[in-house]
C-alpha cells in the first residue's frame, strides 16, 4: 500500500510576522528618522512638552479662585509666574489654558484636512464637470481674505467650544490645500497601479483610500501641521478682539485681559501674565515648524537615506 503523504502546513503565520514585522519597521524608521533630525527631534519635544500640558494640567489643576488682596503679584514660590488683576495664579491659569488652545487647533486642522482631501482629490479624480465646479469655488474662496471673513462668521455661529470654535476656523482654509491635492492627484492619476486599479473595477473611493492618499500622507501630515500653527493664531486674535464669547482660560482672552486691564505693556507688575501666552504661543510655532521640517521625511520612505 502506498503511504499517504503528509500534508505540509501552510504559512500564513510566517506570511502574518512578516507582515507585521514591516509595519513595526515602518513605525522604527519613522520614529528613527525623527530623531536623526535635529530640528524635528527639538519640535517633537516641544509639542510632546504641551500635549502633555494640555492632557494632564487641567487633570491636576483646579480652576484658581479670585484673590484681591493678592493681586499684580510678582513671581514667589507660590506663584511661579506671579497673579494677574484679580489675583489668580498665571502659571495655572496658563496651564488650563494650553487645553483650549490645543483642542481649538485639532478641530481646525482635521476639519480642514477632511474638507480639502475629499474636494482636492475627487476634483482630480472624477475631472469634468465636478473638477470645475469644485475648482471655481475653491478660487473663489482663495480670492477672499481669510480672517475677516472669520471675523464675520464668528459673529454670525454661536461658538460656545473647542468644536465650533475650529470649525468656524476651518471653513475658510481649506480651498489652497484643496488645489494642492488636486494637483498631486492629477500626477498619481497618470500612474500604472491607478490604471490598473480601474481595470480591476474598482470603485473611485476604493482607489482613493487605497492607492491616492498613501501616497500623500506625508503632504497631507505637513499641512495638518501648518494649518494647526495658522488656526492658534487665528484664535487668539479673535479673541484679542473679542469677537468670540467663549469661556475659558485661552492665551487670547489672557493676552487681552493683560492689556486692557491691567496695562501690561505700559510698565506695570503684570507684564508676565503678558509674556506667558505670547512665549508658549512663540514656543508652539517654533515646535510646529522644526517638527515639520522632517516630517515628510520620516512619512516617505523614497526620501529617507
């Protein structure tokens, strides 16, 4: 009688390791890029630094009560950066502060993000008629000056948190992203494994989250920085202007209380509870930009060495 031969297992485990393996290696080059660049290694700790700040702060601070008789205090061991007109902690009120800010900036920056891939690139992909329609309203919102037309719409929506607040933000800085991802996509479109991806029948979503935005992650990831950096400004000068009735401890409502109440920049005691949000906003942009300065790098495994 014959012997009945043994069937080999298969490997799909091994298939499977490999597999993660890549992507654990995906994740070590990332992170080894990073840290080989100077500039993107200082940024990413300063970001960390007020992510950070932002997640645990208002954690482990409480609101700070009104103390009068404390009031335009100078830096002491209980008041590290000193109090402002009504006598609350700046350190802590610029602590619980970073969470408004940041979150403000998330919203903005994923809000604009969604808006600008979705038009950019079915405006690239389907072409025609919805290109230029898609198209004419983008270069008709580039036309118009970004902020006062944020100003108006901060009137005009009820923002009452983080949420709207980047919301109203974002309805205006999505339209040169939105081109610019159009153009990236009318150079991915011309490429083999697009038209491959249509012989196959594939669905034009199908092909935009498969095959488009793999391939500008790393474009789509800078501009998320940029547009966060570009939405805290934005914030702190509406309400610098008092154009946004939202509560809180944000830098801007800080920076204007500091100058209108207390005089800072007219030689008074509270010229740090001034300079506190304006560094940490310094500090910020600078993380923003020297992070981004490698990102694309880290993200495109064609340009790294």
């Amino acid at each position: 009688m014959m012997k009945t031969e043994k069937k080999k297992p298969q490997k799909p485990l091994k298939e499977d390791k490999k597999h993660l393996r890549f992507k654990s290696n995906g994740w070590k080059d990332f992170f080894r890029s990073i840290v080989h660049n100077k500039m993107s290694l200082t940024g990413s700790i300063i970001l960390v630094f007020f992510l950070l700040l932002a997640i645990f702060g208002p954690v482990i601070l409480s609101n700070p009560k009104t103390d009068y008789m404390n009031r335009l205090e100078g830096p002491s061991a209980q008041h590290w950066l000193g109090t402002d007109f009504s006598g609350k902690d700046t350190l802590v009120q610029l602590v619980l502060g970073s969470r408004s800010v940041l979150l403000v900036a998330f919203w903005a920056g994923c809000i604009s993000i969604v808006l600008a891939c979705v038009i950019g690139i079915l405006s690239g992909l389907l072409g025609g008629v919805v290109d230029s329609v898609l198209m004419m309203i983008a270069n008709v919102i580039i036309t118009i000056p970004s902020f006062p037309v944020t100003m108006i719409l901060s009137m005009v929506i009820s923002i009452s948190n983080e949420f709207m607040f980047g919301l109203v933000l974002s309805l205006w800085s999505w339209a040169g992203l939105a081109r610019a991802i159009r153009s990236q996509v009318l150079i991915l479109k011309r490429q083999d494994f697009i038209e491959a991806s249509r012989i196959l029948g594939l669905s034009n979503f199908t092909i935009m989250g498969n095959d488009i935005i793999p391939n500008i992650i790393s474009y789509i990831a800078v501009n998320f920085i940029s547009i966060m950096k570009d939405a805290i400004m934005a914030s702190v000068g509406l309400m610098y202007l008092g154009l946004v009735p939202f509560q809180g401890n944000h830098w801007g409502m800080m920076i204007q209380l500091s100058l209108t109440n207390t005089g800072a920049l007219m030689g008074s005691s509270a010229l740090l509870y001034f300079l506190a949000p304006v560094v940490s906003l310094i500090l910020f942009q600078a993380g923003c930009y020297l992070f981004a300065t490698g990102l694309d790098t880290a993200l495109n495994p064609r340009l790294r060495t």
